[in-house]
C-alpha cells in the first residue's frame, strides 16, 4: 500500500504507513530482516541508552545512532 500511495503522489501519507521503509525493497529483503526479527529462539531487547552504555563499556566513542528508518542502526569508533 505504501508503494501505491508514493505512486500516486502522496509520500507524506505514504510515510505514515506501517513498514514504509520496505516498500522500495526487494521481497528477500524482507524476508531476511523479518526471520531476523521474529525467526529467533532467544531474544534480548536494549533501549538506546543501554546500547549506548554498552558501547561505551566496549571503549567506542563518537557513538551515533540512526536518525531515520532503521533507527536500530549506530556506529562507534574504537581508538
């Protein structure tokens, strides 16, 4: 549905729909980040600032985390 309404000229409503970030990728995609997902027999979830305080305990510094979908993604440099 997201697909169809970035067609038709609304990407704004578009961006409002659950998932939007897919609808521009191939079905493997998919398929790989959802068994990723929901595929797993042991699950652990961080908020940000646990995952924040990990990779500081780890010695990155300059952490980041993703502004835009994904949000899950950050990055860190190891000195």
């Amino acid at each position: 549905m997201a697909r169809f309404l970035f067609l038709t000229g609304f990407p704004r409503l578009a961006k409002k729909m659950p998932l939007s970030a897919y609808s521009n990728k191939p079905y493997f995609i998919i398929r790989n980040d959802a068994l990723d997902r929901f595929g797993t027999r042991l699950e652990q979830r961080f908020s940000k600032d646990e995952i924040g305080k990990m990779m500081e305990n780890a010695g990155l510094t300059e952490i980041r985390f993703s502004l835009g979908v994904p949000y899950y993604h950050a990055v860190g440099k190891k000195l």
